[in-house]
C-alpha cells in the first residue's frame, strides 16, 4: 500500500469522476426514452380505440342503412 503513486492516483480519480458525469448523463437519457416510449405506447391503444370505435360504427351503419 505504500507504492501508491501520486500522479497515477490522480489520473484514477479524475476518469472515475468524468465516468459517473457520463453514467449521470445515461440515467437521464434512459429516463427520457422510457417516458417517451410509455407515451407513444399510450398513443398507440388510443389510436386502436379509435380506429374501433370507428369500424364498429361503419359496421352498424352497413348493415343498417346500406343493407335494407
């Protein structure tokens, strides 16, 4: 333990540092990517209901009007 060298103790510590500035940036960017994600998910099954809603009335419509 005493063969520590100063300088090289140093250069660990500032690549230690700048990795977790990089790790903090990552979190963040993981983060906005799941909220993101949750949003186009919530968008695709609004649009699904939509899409639905609108087939079954296009279905009724058919067969009522169209049909008789």
């Amino acid at each position: 333990m005493d063969n520590i060298d100063p300088i090289q103790y140093g250069k660990l510590l500032a690549e230690v540092e700048i990795l977790k500035d990089k790790v903090e940036g990552m979190d963040k960017d993981i983060k906005q990517l799941l909220a993101l994600a949750n949003q186009s998910k919530g968008g695709f099954w609004a649009g699904m209901a939509i899409a639905s809603g609108v087939g079954g009335f296009l279905t009724w419509l058919g067969s009522h009007w169209v049909l008789k």
